[in-house]
C-alpha cells in the first residue's frame, strides 16, 4: 500500500461546521485529482481483504463508487450504488444517514433478502453512512457478508461500533498536528 500511504502526506485538513476535521483526499474528494496507479492499488487491496462470494457489491453515493466500480469491473460482481435521490422503483427503501457533517435521505434499489452483499466505501469516519446503510440492508432481509473501506479516520467514534459488522480498512488514520498520520493498515475491527 506503498500509493497508498503516500498519497496522505500532502493531504489537506479543512474544518467544517462544529470543529469537524475533514482530510481532502483523492479517493474520499476526487480532489486533488486521483492518479490511476493510486485507484489500481486500493482495488488490488480490496480484492485481497474483502470477501467476494457474494452476489452483489453495494455502495453509498458518491464516493465510494469509484472503487466500487473498479472492483465490479475486476470481479464480475454486479454493482448496487445506494443513492440520494428517490426513483420510486418498486422495492425502493429508504434510510437515514447522518454524519460529523451532514445528513440526508438515501434509497436503496435492486437488493432483495437473501441477496449475499459486500458493502464497500471510501472512508469511515463517524460511521453514520455505514450505520444506516447495514441497518437498512439487514431490514431488506440481505445477508452482509462483509463490510470494507479504504479509510478509516481511526480515534474518532464510530456509529459502527455498536454494529454486528467487523469493519475491514486498507489504511486507518489519524489527524495529529494539523497532519494525517497513517496509524495502521489492513485492519479489521
């Protein structure tokens, strides 16, 4: 994970609303731009840790479809992106999702109970988004066979904590001194 831990040396720190650290990052932003050499490692390593006897690889929007795509296309594993936008499919479910910094509604469409799933996203920081979407999937009756992020904003509480899903990161890190520090890779919790 050589891209990998690199790539957080330049790395920004922004403040948003409430004192919230947010790490500016091309995998989690798409800002400042993400090099392919950068994407093509995170998809190896997410093949490597991520259980894939699956049916179907679910995401929330927007970040995490990216790699979510990448890993679709390298696996042949159908795609499900969890999206803030209502169709009004039948079958549609929507959850709630709040995070350090945001809230909103999402909808999930196209899973169905019994459905095998892997949830695969960008970053875990509050746990919020992740929260609410196994909530949601569990609802639907899908069995979550695993849950995988690239990142995880580690000292920080997570709403996943409570959860009955181990977390699987590629790299866990931390805001010390205005910096990102990598604290840990290939982690479940």
């Amino acid at each position: 994970m050589d891209q990998l831990r690199a790539s957080f040396d330049e790395a920004p720190i922004v403040e948003k609303e409430g004192g919230y650290q947010y790490v500016v990052h091309p995998l989690s932003n798409g800002v400042p731009m993400l090099r392919p050499e950068l994407l093509r490692e995170v998809v190896v390593g997410v093949m490597r840790v991520a259980d894939l006897d699956v049916d179907k690889i679910v995401t929330p929007e927007a970040m995490g479809i990216h790699i979510s795509t990448a890993v679709s296309l390298m696996t042949d594993i159908p795609l499900v992106v969890i999206r803030k936008r209502r169709y009004g499919l039948d079958g549609e479910v929507s959850l709630h999702q709040q995070t350090g910094y945001s809230e909103s509604e999402m909808y999930i469409n196209d899973v169905d109970p019994g459905d095998r799933v892997l949830v695969l996203d960008d970053l875990l920081s509050t746990g919020g988004t992740l929260a609410a979407v196994t909530e949601a999937l569990e609802d639907i009756g899908a069995e979550i066979v695993d849950v995988v992020v690239v990142i995880r904003k580690a000292a920080t509480e997570s709403a996943m904590a409570d959860s009955n899903h181990e977390v699987t990161s590629l790299v866990d890190i931390e805001l010390v001194d205005g910096e990102v520090v990598v604290r840990d890779e290939y982690r479940r919790r």
